[in-house]
C-alpha cells in the first residue's frame, strides 16, 4: 500500500495495479476474500465480489489495523483539533463483523500501529510514546515510553511483544515490565515483525533493516535507501519490507539469506505490507490507493 491510494497484486509471475484512490496506511487480511484496508476515514475490504468501501464511525486518519479474525477487528489513528475538540483524539474502531464502531481510546495522541496476542490481548501505539492495552473490556493506559513516538507494534506472544519508533527506539514487553532495547541506530524506525521470539525484524529510515536473534540486534543490509515502513511474512525464509523515496517506491524479500529488490514503482509511494499463509498471497498498498497483490 501507497500514497494516493495505490494497491497492487502479485500473481506469482508480475504485480499488477489493483485499485486507486486516497493513501492506504495499512492492511490486514485472513484469507483472499477477507482483506481490509485503512485509510483516511475509510475502510477498504474485500469480499467475493471486489472491493468495497465500509462504513466508518470516524472523521479521522485511520493509520493501523489488526484482526483476531475477520469478524473481530481494531483500527486506530488520530482525529484532528477542531474547534469542537480543541487537542485532537486518538481514534480506535472495532468492527463485529456487521459495523464498525468507535471504542474510547482514553488519549489525545494519535495512535499509529495495533497488534494483539488475542482478542482480549491488544496494544495500540502512538506518538509520545503511548501504549495503550485492551483486555477485552476497555482500554487503559499500559505505559508511556515517550517522547519518542511509536510507529510500530508486534509480539510472538503476550509475553514479547515490540515496539519501535523516533531516534531508533526498541521497546519490549515480557508481560510484566516494559524495558528498552539497544538498536544500535538512531535513525527511526518504522515497522517490526517477525516469525518467532528470536528472528524479529525492524525497518525504518534510509533503508535501515534490523535483526534480532533473540539475545541483540544487527543491522543487515538493505541495498536501498528508501524509507523502508511496511514489513510481513509468512515465515522466516518469506519476508516483505515496502518503502519510498522522493521519486519511487520498493518491494523487498528476505528469502532467508539476504534481501533483494523485487519490484520498483515510479511515481509512488509504499506504505505497508500484509499477507495471509493459507494462499502464498502478499499485498502492498499506498499513495494513489494503490494495493498490489501477490502469489508468493
């Protein structure tokens, strides 16, 4: 996913152009016929037909989207200050598989990235370093790991869950303390995932690719320097990152050794990577609502 709504498909030979319209921020999705997409107070999804647009309880920028499954969803971002509400809130839609409705985020930061162990296991991360957890109840305030700002969130477990962002921050959880990470990098990071507790993946600025092993992390190299900000895999030989530059957009694949180019895009920007196992699909969206879709 891009810039300007982009989303391209990847069919196992080429990435064709799916769909166009404002910028996808994010995507998740449980089989070919249950993707969903983020994007400024809409919601993109898929179902045997096409794509869709959903109904939204929220003005805002939608920016992260995770899913116990694909009747249990959450999607957070920010609601700008208007004069109604003059500091802004963090915004947090769940959706029951009828509608999607707004959730009390109980912060004014805009929350850029959600993950969950469960559906009553969910973290959503932000600006200023908010973490805020759902227990399947409400949401409360986890911890405050700022100033920083948090742009990414992913765990193995509830017990090891990562978040990273501005200056290079890692921050982990093993369920009961939050505890910092040396990087290595102050360079920001943008994304992280991973296929197990000791091969996790960061991306982020400059092309900058992170690895850890479970005991520290290693910088890899990239052979880019695009804004590297999406990142998802199937398992540990089987990882996409997606990012950008002024001119261009890039699809990454770690095969298990090493990372390489895929697939370039003039005039475009990548924001997010997201899949699905059962089939070997990948999707990448961005500017210009661009999804492209891909058979691995």
């Amino acid at each position: 996913m891009g810039a300007r709504g982009t989303i391209l498909h990847y069919d196992g030979v080429s990435w064709r152009l799916k769909y166009t319209a404002e910028a996808f921020r994010a995507g998740w999705a449980e089989d070919a016929t249950h993707s969903f997409i983020v994007a400024d107070g809409l919601v993109i999804r898929t179902d045997p037909t096409g794509w869709k647009a959903m109904e939204v309880d929220s003005d805002g920028s939608l920016l992260g989207i995770w899913g116990a499954s694909s009747t249990d969803l959450f999607a957070v971002g920010y609601r700008y200050a208007t004069s109604a509400n003059s500091s802004g809130t963090g915004v947090i839609l769940r959706f029951d598989g009828i509608s999607w409705k707004s959730m009390v985020s109980g912060t004014t930061q805009a929350l850029r990235a959600v993950w969950g162990s469960g559906r009553s296991d969910v973290y959503a991360v932000g600006d200023l370093g908010t973490v805020r957890h759902y227990d399947g109840g409400s949401w409360t305030n986890a911890a405050t790991l700022g100033p920083q700002n948090l742009y990414g969130v992913w765990g193995s477990s509830a017990t090891d869950v990562f978040a990273v962002g501005a200056g290079g921050h890692i921050r982990h959880f093993d369920g009961t303390t939050w505890s910092t990470m040396a990087s290595g990098t102050t360079l920001d990071l943008f994304a992280v995932w991973g296929s197990g507790p000791a091969e996790v993946f960061a991306i982020g600025y400059r092309g900058i690719i992170l690895r850890y092993d479970g005991v520290s992390w290693t910088p890899v190299p990239s052979g880019t320097t695009f804004i590297l900000s999406g990142l998802w895999g199937s398992g540990p030989s089987d990882i996409y990152a997606v990012g950008y530059s002024a001119s261009s957009s890039a699809i990454l694949r770690f095969d298990g050794q090493a990372w390489n180019i895929v697939r370039t895009l003039p005039n475009n920007e990548f924001y997010n990577a997201w899949g699905f196992s059962s089939d070997a699909s990948v999707m990448v969206s961005g500017g210009n609502a661009t999804v492209a879709i891909g058979v691995r």
